[in-house]
C-alpha cells in the first residue's frame, strides 16, 4: 500500500496469513528493526478491512 507521492503507508504481509493465521504490518517508511510494527489476527484484519470498506469508522 505505498504511495508513490511519499504519503503515509503501510506495508501488510499478507502471505503470513495461512502459514502463521496473523497479518503482520509495518511503516513502510521505517525499514530497520526499530520501526514501528504490528501483528493482527487474520479475522481481525478481515474485519478492519470491512469497516474501512463501508465507511464503519466515519471521517472524524
């Protein structure tokens, strides 16, 4: 999900997904061991996803 103007992004390993059930996400702008990084359950994820999707979390 990185955006080519150099805005906020994140990077989502989503090919952890079967092998270990989590989806590990990062700044993609941090690269080294000290950025900032997050492990969610697949279910999770799939759940942020559907609420972003139909605009659940509202633009406040």
């Amino acid at each position: 999900m990185a955006r080519a103007d150099g805005g906020a992004s994140v990077e989502v390993a989503t090919n952890l997904v079967a092998s270990h059930g989590t989806v590990p996400l990062r700044d993609s702008k941090r690269t080294s061991h000290n950025g900032a990084q997050l492990s969610v359950t697949a279910e999770a994820f799939a759940t942020f996803l559907h609420a972003v999707r139909t605009g659940m979390l509202g633009t406040e």
